[in-house]
C-alpha cells in the first residue's frame, strides 16, 4: 500500500484536511471522503474523523492510498460542445467556450475539450499511444483555463507537436486576448514583466513572487468606459504562457479582471451579470508545423461578453 507522509506547508496552515489532502495528493473530494471513512488519513498519528478538521503548518500529515491504479485514457465524447474553426492533417485549431475544461484532471476525469477532441479526431490518441505526450493530454500544447473563452491550438502528428512545443518555448506563437478590466488604465500601452508562482497563502491560486517564473505580459488600451464604474477593454498579448498570467498580472497592477472571482479583490461592476472573467482568447498565429506559413486565427467576442460592453455603452 503506498503512503504520503508529509509536514504541513505553510501554504495549507489552517486549510481543511478533506482540501488539502486532495490537493496534495491529487484525488477527487470524494476518493477524500472515502479514505477519511475508512480511517486512512491520519494527522500526528492521530486518525482523523471529521473531513472539516484544520490543519496547522508542521503537523504531520499522513494518507494511506493504497496501490495506485493504472491511468485509464480518456474516452471520446460527441456530447462535449466546441467549434473547430480549422482541420487539417497536422493541426486542429478550436474555439473553446468558456466553462470547458480543456483536459481530464482531479476533479474533472469527462466532459472535457479532451474527450470532445478524441470523438472528433480519434487519430490524437496515437500521440499517447506512441508516448509523445501524456496520457490526459493528446495533443495538447497550450491550455486557457476553464472561464476563459476562445483561440486554442492541438497537434496532430508527434512532429507537429514538436514544432508548436518549440514555437511556444521561443515565443514565437502569438496569443492575443481581449480583457475588460476594474478601473481607468491610465498609459494607452504598458508591459508587466513580473515573475509568477505558486500562492504561499493558497495553493490553487497564482501570484506575483520572487521564487516565481518569468512571466511578461504586454497590454494596449482599446477603449475606455465611466459608467456604473470606470472600467477598461485592453488587448493583452502573452510572452509568456505561465497559469493564470494575464489574471495575475492585470490583478497585479491594480486593474483585475471583470468578473474574476479568484484574483478581483472582491471588486465588480454593479449589474454585470457575467458568470465568468471577462477573457477572451480573440488572436492566435504560429507557423504552420509542415509548410511554415505563418497562419492567424481569430475570434469574435462571445455573446456574454458582447452583451457586457454593450450594456456599458448604453
């Protein structure tokens, strides 16, 4: 049987021992609640009997998981709903709407872009088959997160994959987004060039850090509103493709994104309605893996969005 033994980081002091476990050990909420009834998550050597039970940095934490299982592929899904907006035999380009998970993960094992990819294109299940990319992940090169709406390319072929790998690791892969922002961004143009990593306070959340990885993100001001609250439409361009960069930094320099619930600071817009940050994924250009022409994508504004900027217009 195999076993996490671990000391409570101070990023999971005072964090819910059902919580952390998951996050520490990668396992559903509910593979949780079945090792805390059967007695297998122990802290100080004590077994824990209440899943609500608050962990505090040092004590020791202790799970016993049992004998891993084999990783099961994702399976095809006709059911999951995208558009492919370009097909070809060494690339598919696809409009992902916002709420799609792009691949399976703790959490989120169906109904993923993944599985709704694999229906579409069975052949992308080669590229785990022969070992080019892992098993969760076929074909997948770049992600947006889950609330993020628009541009996404997958490989079809191992050389394909290789060229957008490298294209994406020399920055030569343009992503070009569309995010309206709390407050007036007063320069017209700007770069955040901060390093981004991991949350000390909360492990699911990204920020600003000296221990972090380059990030840089580059904005251009498209239009700016007064009402109910000042607000700004910018075009922010990736140099760098860390997790939740554009979130971050935008949050960053005092401008979080509308409708961003994990980095707004509590702060909206009085009437919005929107479900999910005001992100869009609106540009996507990279050279084409077999002929190298340069090729660009783009996508319009969702409804949700388009009905946003309309009711600030009014």
């Amino acid at each position: 049987m195999s076993e996490l033994s671990v000391p409570v980081p101070a990023s999971l002091d005072g964090v819910r021992v059902d919580r952390a476990v998951a996050l520490l050990a990668d396992v559903s909420r509910s593979a949780v609640d079945a090792l805390v009834d059967g007695g297998r998550v122990q802290v100080e050597g004590e077994v824990v009997r209440h899943r609500s039970r608050t962990l505090h940095e040092g004590e020791l934490l202790t799970v016993q998981l049992g004998e891993p299982e084999a990783p099961e592929p994702p399976g095809p899904d006709p059911t999951v709903a995208f558009t492919v907006v370009h097909a070809d035999p060494d690339v598919v380009v696809v409009d992902k709407p916002a709420g799609l998970v792009v691949h399976p993960g703790a959490g989120h094992r169906e109904g993923t872009l993944v599985n709704g990819l694999l229906a579409q294109f069975p052949d992308l299940a080669d590229l785990t088959a022969d070992g080019t990319c892992e098993l969760d992940r076929p074909g997948i090169v770049h992600r947006l997160d889950r609330g993020t709406s628009g541009l996404l390319v997958v490989a079809r072929t191992p050389a394909a994959y290789r060229s957008l790998v490298d294209q994406l690791g020399d920055r030569s892969v343009s992503r070009r987004y569309r995010a309206l922002v709390i407050g007036e961004v007063e320069s017209d143009e700007g770069v955040v060039d901060a390093p981004i990593g991991r949350s000390v306070s909360s492990p699911t959340r990204m920020s600003v850090s000296r221990k972090g990885k380059e990030a840089r993100t580059r904005y251009r001001v498209e239009h700016r509103y007064a009402e109910p609250v000042p607000t700004t439409l910018v075009e922010a361009s990736l140099e760098t493709g860390r997790t939740h960069q554009i979130r971050v930094h935008l949050a960053a320099i005092g401008h979080p994104v509308v409708g961003d619930e994990t980095y707004g600071r509590g702060r909206a817009v009085p009437g919005s309605t929107l479900g999910r940050p005001f992100l869009h994924a609106y540009s996507l250009a990279f050279d084409h893996p077999s002929t190298g022409e340069r090729r660009t994508w783009t996508s319009e504004l969702p409804d949700d969005l388009t009905a946003e900027l309309a009711r600030l217009a009014d």
